[in-house]
C-alpha cells in the first residue's frame, strides 16, 4: 500500500470538553440563566474567559488562579477556555469565581449536578464570600420558578433564608464546596427565618406590621380633618396632599404615617429588600414600609434612578411599597414633577440609556406637604402675606392639573391654636387601618383600594342608590374628569371600609368630596 493511501492512526483529542455548571447575572432588575463551561486544551498555557464577560469577571482569573494554588489543586498546564453561555447577553459580578474554581479543580473528574446553581466571590485564600448581587439573583430566579436549590457562601445564608422554597447548601471554603459537587458531603438543613413582627392571616395568607410607633400621632395637636385623612390615605394607600402655613404639623403628619401603613406580604418585604440591595444598603427585613424624602434640590437622576453607562435606582423605586414624600411641593422642578406622573399611574419607573433599558417597580404612596403661597402666611388670620397675586399664581401654577389629578386627598391644614389638644394615637389609627385591609382582602383584591384599575373599580366600588345620584350631580355640577371619578370612587370604598359598609353610602361619598381638590 502506498503512503499516499495510509490510514494514519487516531491521535488523542486535542480538546476535552468537561463538566457544566448553572450561575446567572443580572439583566436590569431580572435574572438570567448563564451556563458557565469549559474547555482544557493542549497548547501554550493560558486562561481566557469569553462569552461578554465585565471587567469584574475577567478580575476573577487572578482570584480563581491564587484560591486553587493556596489550597494545594495544581493548575492544569493547559490552555483554559471558559464560556459564558448564551454569548449575547452582558455578564458582570464577582459571584461567578465559585462556578470558575469549581470547573477547573475538577477538571477530570466527571459530575451531574441537574438543576444546581453556584453563587460565590472568592477570596485570595480560597474564602467564600457574599456578593450585593446575590440577593436580587436569587429572589428574581425564584420569582420566575427557575430556582429549587443553589450553593452559597455561608456568609450570605443570614439573608438568603428569607427566600423559601429553596434549598440553599451554604460553603465557607473552595474545599467544601468541591466536596458537596463531588458528593462527598452531605447538603446543610437550613432552617428558613421567620419575621420578627406581629402577623395576621387571611385566607391561608399571612401578612405582618410593626406596632412600635416611635413617632405617634399623639404628638399632633389639633388638625382633625387632616388625621382623619391620613387615616384613609394609610388605609387605603391612597395620594395624599397637605396645604397650609408653616408649623402647622404637615412635616410631623407625613413622618407619623409610615407607622400606620398597613401590613406587608412576605412577597412585598423581600420586594422591598431587593432595592434596598440594589441601592448596595443591607436590608432589616422588617415589617415597616420604607419611606423616602428627596430634597427639592435633588436631581431628576437620583430622584427617578439614571447613570450615564449603568442605570442606578432612585428614590421613587427605593419607596416601593411604601412613601414618597415630596416636602416643599412646589419647589421641585417642573421636569421632576411631570416626570412622576408615569409612576403614579403605572406603578413602575422606566430609565432608559444606550447600554439597557430598565424598569423599577414602583408601586408607593406619594404623600406631599406645600405651603399656601411663597411666604405661607395667605390662609394665616394672625401673620400677613407679603405675596402679590401674580407670585401667588405662578407658585400655585408650578403644579399642573394632570399631575394634581393623581392625587387622591387634599387637606387644608388648619392653624395652630394653644387650645389644640392631642385626641387620637397611632394606635388607635392603626386598628382602623387593619380593619380596612382586612375588609379589602377578604373581596379579594390584590392590590389596595388607592392602586385600584379601572377593571377593579368597577368590580369592587359598588355604589348604593343615593350615593350614586350624589356622584352624578357631583360630576355634572364640578365638571369631574374621569380620573377624578375614579378617585373619588377608591378614596369613598376605604371610607366604607373604615366604617364597616359592605357598599358605597352616601355619607361615605359626601366624605370623599370633601377631599377633592378645590380649582
């Protein structure tokens, strides 16, 4: 046989492809599934980690490199290809070490791990340490059902615990968790945390509050209509303004109504720790809503989230579930004010830059306090106003009709006199707010009367006789938009709610009236 028709015998391949393992990035605010693989080939040693991977990712080559070498795993003198599958999507955080570490440790050795995630930043030791990303990861993996079980720094396990319905095996060392992929030692039971507050269940679901109130409303002399109304604005979630001179006890009104919120679910704490997260704070976990107050002077970009490369969250998203309080209304800027009317009605906050395009959840309270003119003094009968009309029109002009028309209660505060007395609590307040929301709750609503839809409304505003022929003179005799209708209606079904109606009354109407706004 001639060279020509040789048959060369088969040489050892030059490419060993190994073992997979399952981690995720960020994409916005949502988790993405990323495969993390490798392949050892023969050649020039080197290490290379492809797949549109962040500055923080290529870093952890070093990293992987010094916690394998001082943890006595020999470098396969190799060229290291690792790929960050799907290649299309952007990559970053320093919690895919672990995932790297783990492939090239064991590279010859073959393991199934179905299902199985890997989280975990790697120390110059071998260390496994917590990452700010892990939390959001890991809560977004579970919401949309793509998690059952992952590997975790133990460190992180304070938090992580929050999350049920995973199975979370916690590591402390590049050891241990070679160990647990190699089925040499046995998962950790971690038992879930529980929430350190007072809980109440409504149909198999339980919801918890805080009842320390360490600002009561004890402390507010005087102003009925006003606690009246941040009874119903707290029982039903509902927009709230306050208009009146200075010293009258707005600033002490909206900074009291945090304490009386009602009850959050499971879900809306772990909500509210995740952009306490991705804010880089360490969340409590606890069953008070947050609250946020911005300075007028703040800019658009911190008040609604921005960045010129990377989208931050703002202070609208960081008052998810809970408040948004604007002090010196009119001050703030046309801009911001308009701009607010998008989460308002929506619920969510939308930043949109060259690299992503992201959206916040954004489901808050806005509460608001404003003085009558630019010296405060116009509805005072003790101080006079050093106003013109024309500064006092163009102060009352800086908030335009459609922002106004998102706001469901507006309160003129009433003068301090020193025959004001304390008459109510915070917790007193707060018994009527949780009858409210277990009122709302047990028609089944899934979100609070002031966050209704249009569809909602309909269905659960039901309006008697009486106070239907009110709405309707009401609507022809003020020229009600029919944002405004709704409003009225939302704001009249907390009333009822507070009072015990199964329907819309009359009284419960003529009360919401009262706090439309006044043109």
């Amino acid at each position: 046989m001639s060279k020509e028709n040789e048959i060369l015998p088969l040489e050892e391949p030059a490419i060993t492809v190994i073992n997979r393992l399952t981690c995720a990035t960020l994409e916005g605010v949502n988790a993405k599934i990323i495969e993390v693989e490798a392949t050892f080939t023969k050649g020039l040693p080197g290490f290379a980690v492809v797949g549109l991977a962040s500055n923080d990712i290529q870093e952890a080559k070093e990293r992987v490199k010094s916690a394998l070498l001082t943890n006595n795993f020999t470098f396969p003198p190799l060229k290291i290809t690792i790929n960050l599958s799907p290649s299309d999507i952007k990559k970053s955080g320093t919690h895919f070490d672990l995932s790297l570490a783990l492939l090239i440790a064991l590279n010859k050795q073959t393991f199934v791990q179905d299902g199985l995630f890997v989280f975990g930043e790697l120390g110059l030791d071998g260390k496994v340490k917590s990452s700010s990303m892990l939390f959001p990861l890991v809560l977004s993996l579970k919401e949309q059902g793509l998690i059952n079980k992952a590997i975790v720094p133990k460190e992180a396990i304070a938090y992580l615990s929050y999350i049920s319905g995973i199975d979370f095996i916690p590591v402390d060392t590049l050891a241990e968790a070679i160990s647990v992929i190699k089925n040499e030692a046995p998962p950790s039971n971690i038992e879930h945390f529980s929430y350190d507050a007072k809980s109440l269940i409504i149909d198999d679901n339980e919801y918890y509050f805080d009842d320390s109130f360490e600002s009561d409303f004890s402390d507010v002399k005087g102003q009925p209509i006003a606690k009246r109304a941040s009874l119903i604005a707290a029982a039903g979630m509902h927009n709230f303004l306050m208009e009146g001179s200075p010293g009258c006890g707005k600033s002490m009104i909206s900074k009291r109504l945090r304490s009386i919120l009602p009850p959050l679910s499971e879900k809306e704490i772990l909500s509210i720790a995740k952009h306490q997260f991705l804010d880089g704070m360490l969340p409590n976990f606890g069953a008070l809503r947050p609250i946020r107050s911005p300075h007028h002077t703040a800019t658009s970009a911190s008040i609604f989230g921005g960045g010129s490369v990377q989208a931050k969250i703002g202070e609208v998203a960081l008052a998810h579930n809970g408040i948004l309080f604007f002090d010196e209304l009119p001050h703030f800027s046309k801009q911001i004010l308009e701009a607010l009317r998008e989460p308002l009605q929506d619920r969510k906050v939308h930043i949109a830059r060259v690299n992503a395009k992201i959206a916040y959840e954004s489901d808050i309270m806005f509460v608001a306090a404003m003085n009558p003119c630019p010296c405060g003094n116009l509805l005072s009968k003790s101080k006079v106003c050093r106003c013109n009309e024309a500064e006092i029109k163009r102060y009352q002009n800086r908030l335009s009709d459609p922002f106004l028309d998102r706001i469901d209660l507006f309160v003129v505060m009433q003068e301090v006199t020193s025959e004001d007395k304390s008459d109510i609590n915070s917790a007193s307040i707060h018994s009527s707010v949780i009858k409210a929301f277990v009122a709302q709750k047990n028609r089944n609503q899934s979100k609070l009367n002031g966050k209704l839809s249009e569809e909602d409304i309909e269905k659960f505003c039901i309006i008697e006789g009486e106070a239907k022929i009110v709405l309707d003179n009401a609507v022809s005799r003020f020229g009600l938009t029919h944002r405004s209708i709704a409003s009225i209606k939302k704001v009249a079904r907390t009333i009822a709610d507070i009072e015990g109606h199964g329907q819309i009354a009359k009284s419960d109407l003529l009360e919401a009236l009262s706090y439309r706004r006044r043109k």
